[in-house]
C-alpha cells in the first residue's frame, strides 16, 4: 500500500498552504472526498443541469426552504427552513409570504435581502437567460418585496405544489452581483465569476478534469458544517472511481455495482442503500414504427398483457441483483408518498399466456418453436444501450422467457447516443429504457399521458388513455397527500393493466462511504444534502482530514 501514502502525501502537500490546520477531536472538522464521473457543466445554479453541478451549487447556495427526507412536495409539511425562516399563506392561497433569516450572509459579507429573492425569480424566468427551470416557474405571477427582509410569491393559479415550486426550485443568487450583467450576456458571464452564494460551504478551488474543492463556511449563520472540505475526484469511468476509493484517495462512489460490493467491504467500506429514483422497463411501442398505424405486435392490448404473463419478473430481478433492487410496480417509484406498491399486477402466468396468444390467433410453429399468424412470425427487435450491464443482462433473461411461450425478441445493442436517437424518432419495437426521477411524480405527465405522445414528447411508445390522464391531472392537482395518494393509485392501476411497458425494476442507490465516516440521515433522490451533517471519527482521521479550512 506504498502507492496509497504517496498520493495521501501529495494531496495533502498541495492543499495545505494558507489554512487552519485541525487538532480538536469533536464532530467538527475533516474531509470528505468524493468519487465522480466528470466536472460540474456549470457552477452557475440556473444553468447547473448534470449531477456534479447540481450536488456542489446546493452546498454552496440555499433555497427558501427544501424538501424533507420524506420526499413531500404537497402543501409545505416536512420541508426544511434555509433562507426562510418562516413563512405564511395567503387566505385564499394565492401568494405565500416568506420571512427571511436576518442573519443570513452571502459569503462576501453582504446580508440576504427579499431584493435578491425577487431578482432570481426573474432571472430564472427570463428566456434570455434559458433555464430548464422556467417552465416550472411559469404559474408564479410575481414576487413583491414589502420590505427587506420580506418577499411574497403570488401565483396566477392555485396549485398544491405552489410552496414546492416557490421554495425548493431556485437556489437565491446575489443581486448585488450579478444585476450588473446584461441578460443577454448572463449565460455566459455569470459563468466566469467566482461563486458567491449563502450556503454552508464556498469554493476554494476548481481544477477542471481533475478536482472541486468547496470549504466550509465557519461562521455560517446556520450553524457551522461538519465536514472542513468537500472534494470532487473526477474519475471518467466506473473502474477509475472504485480505484479511487481502493486506493485511499476517495471517501464516497454513488450508485455502486453489486459486483464491486466484495472488494469495498474488504478495503472498509460500508454501503447505504437508499431508495431508487429510478425504474427500469420495456417500453413497447404502440405505434408502427415511423408510421401512424398500430404496431403490429404491440398495438394490441391483449398481445402486451400475455407477453406480460409470460414474464417471471420476480425470478428475473432476484438473479441479477439479489435484494438490491425491487421489480417496478409502474411508472413511479416506492420514495414517493404519493406512491402505492400495493397495485395489483399482472401475474406471472406462462399457460395463460400461452392460452391468450392462441386466442389472438398467434400458433404455434413446428421446428423453431415461434409462432406466427399469416404466416408472419412473432417476433420484434429490442434495443438494448450497451452502457447498461444491468439493461443488457436482463435483455437475455427477457429473450429466454419470451421463447419459452414462441415469441422471439431479437436483442440489438448500440451505444447510448444511437439508442437515444432511435427511441426519440419512434424507429423502434421494443426498448429497455429508464426513467430517472426528481423530487415530485410530477415527471409522469411529460412521459406517460396522450400530449407527451406527440412528436417532441418523450412518451415514445405513444400510450395513450384518457381515463388515465384525467386521474393523472388529477392526481397533481388535488391538495392533499391522500388524495394525490388515491388517485395516482388509480391511474397507475389503469397503465399496469394496458401494459405499454413491461415494468421491470426499481434498483436501491448503493452509496459507498469510507468506515471512518458516519453520515447523517438522507433523502432518496439528493443524498449529499446533509453531508454538513456527517462526522469523521477523529481517531480514525487521515492526514487530508487534518488539512483544515482554506482562508
């Protein structure tokens, strides 16, 4: 391990002029190095969009208030005071009134004020300044600021996640800073300035392709952070990052391989499974690909529903990934409360399958074992992205079981770049796609209802139900948890019994943290929120956790 002291030394050798070194042995202090694929595409929040981005601009910018551990984006139950630090509804629920924090301090001194509320509310809605946020932002009518320390969202409609979109989606950016900028010049200026935000951490340095290093805020005015430093290690590819952590010279890899638990465990590692915020599924194509007409397989409900019944999906899921991942239950995820895993499914059941495709007239061939009817044989293509070993190995266990009841699912891989294509051009029969998913079940408008079938809609298998859509608007629009609950079970309920996928997994996050670490609770879809929270055992520290905080 003569290798791992020597990059220990050079670490620390480069990072230790002009700092407060360490020495107490409370909660406080240490660093925490994490693993990742590449560079943060910007450190400006209304353009931050990759993972990177999005995990270093929260630490170093606040919302008014976020969302909880338990993933509640209805009303304002479970959200978390940031810059707010209270607020009140309008009678009538037509503007929500904040009250920001009088201690809250930008990290060049400067206090927090509504001014800077107000401004980034219009520069994350200004086309200028080309958001993906500002469709979202869409329904707030305006932000007032009665006072300094005041700002009040009123919105054009009422909607039950009005405090949602108002509190937790735009990180608050400095006036004082930025209002200079011409907005036609935004995009590519504020880019070139050194982040200042109010979050618990700051930029100290950014080496691109190699390293971000943010330091803690110690005076911060809500309460000083655990950890002194955060540090991105860029490792492109998935190998790289877990020689990262084998070497010693990382701390923490999201979304760990199941192959790699073995060799973690023995380097002292321990792994959080949180929660998927994803779902993986065969996405049938309803429609004649580059036509208008019915596909000619799956253009029939009752034709999805037996290939559906001829899939052990239980078995499927066990074989590859033990008790890391659940089999999908739909279009939606168990993190939300808005989700019910209780749905009734359809089951695993080969002879009825076999029995339904003979009642569509699909028989049996002799020899190859296929069927056909009209002399066309059962069988389609599957596009499978190479970039997935999970999607690629499941694609086998998916063509066996297929078989087995004489249909013939012929695997075509490619790279992701020419999968993607061929899925937004509708140039496909069957794909075995993904779904990633944010912080509401909102997503399911974009990428199951009749309007995402359009052209430019990311519903690329054309489903299309209106029963299920108006439970779906529904869903997003009634007030309470238990009715959004009950009504999104009833939606779900109509597309698991019209199978225009085959809801096939829900894989855990797999989180990988050194032994000497100790996180603090965490939310399925942003981990790395509370990483203020986690505590490095002092008498387990390294010599980076000894470096202290850049002045």
């Amino acid at each position: 391990m003569a290798g791992t002291g020597l990059a220990l030394a050079v670490l620390s050798a480069a990072v230790s002029c002009d700092r407060t070194p360490r020495t107490d042995t409370t909660g406080t202090g240490g660093t925490v190095v994490i693993a990742a694929h590449s560079d943060p595409d910007a450190l400006f929040p209304p353009l931050a969009l990759n993972m990177e981005a999005r995990q270093a601009t929260e630490l170093m910018y606040e919302y008014l208030a976020d969302v909880g551990t338990e993933m509640n984006t209805i009303g304002d139950a479970g959200f978390t005071r940031q810059l707010a630090e209270d607020w009140t509804w309008g009678p009538d629920s037509s503007h929500i009134e904040f009250r920001l924090n009088p201690d809250a301090r930008w990290h060049d001194g400067t206090r927090v004020n509504s001014a800077d509320v107000s401004f980034s509310y219009r520069l994350y809605s200004d086309p200028a300044t080309g958001s993906m946020l500002a469709s979202t932002l869409a329904y707030i009518d305006s932000v007032s600021t009665p006072d300094s320390l005041t700002a009040v969202f009123w919105f054009s409609r009422r909607d039950p996640r009005q405090f949602y979109v108002a509190a937790a989606t735009m990180l608050i950016l400095p006036r004082h800073i930025l209002a200079g900028i011409p907005r036609d010049s935004m995009r590519e200026e504020a880019t070139k300035l050194q982040p200042a935000g109010s979050g618990k951490y700051r930029l100290s340095r950014w080496n691109r392709g190699e390293s971000l290093e943010l330091s803690a805020v110690d005076d911060h005015y809500r309460g000083r952070p655990n950890p002194d430093r955060i540090i991105w290690t860029i490792a492109p590819e998935y190998r790289a990052a877990i020689m990262r952590l084998l070497g010693g010279e990382a701390d923490v890899f999201a979304n760990v391989r199941q192959e790699t638990l073995p060799e973690l465990a023995r380097s002292g590692f321990n792994v959080v499974s949180l929660p998927g915020m994803d779902y993986v599924f065969m996405q049938m194509n309803l429609r004649d690909p580059g036509g208008t007409r019915p596909h000619p397989t799956f253009g029939s409900r009752e034709m999805r529903r037996a290939l559906t019944m001829a899939m052990d999906r239980d078995a499927m899921v066990r074989n590859l990934f033990d008790t890391l991942a659940a089999v999908s239950i739909g279009p939606a995820v168990r993190a939300f409360p808005t989700t019910d895993p209780s749905l009734r499914q359809i089951p695993f059941d080969p002879r009825g399958a076999e029995r339904l495709l003979d009642s569509l007239g699909w028989r049996a061939g002799v020899g190859s074992g296929i069927r056909s009817r009209n002399g066309i044989p059962l069988r389609f293509r599957l596009l499978v992205p190479v970039s997935s070993l999970s999607r690629m190995r499941i694609a086998v266990l998916i063509q066996e079981q297929l078989r087995q009841v004489g249909a013939d699912a012929v695997i075509e891989q490619m790279d992701y770049s020419a999968f993607s294509a061929r899925q937004s051009s509708r140039a496909f029969d069957a794909a075995l796609a993904s779904w990633h998913l944010g912080s509401s079940p909102e997503a399911v408008r974009v990428t199951w209802t009749t309007e995402a079938a359009k052209p430019r809609g990311l519903n690329y298998g054309g489903y299309s139900n209106p029963a299920f859509d108006s439970l779906v608007d529904s869903a997003l629009s009634v007030t309470t948890l238990a009715g959004a609950r009950e009504y999104f079970r009833r939606a779900n309920q109509i597309i698991v019994d019209d199978a225009p996928a085959l809801w096939l997994y829900e894989p855990k996050t797999l989180l990988a943290i050194h032994g000497r670490i100790t996180p603090s609770p965490m939310r399925p879809n942003a981990w790395w929120l509370g990483i203020g929270g986690w505590t490095i055992d002092p008498e387990k520290r390294l010599s980076r956790d000894k470096v202290g905080i850049a002045k």
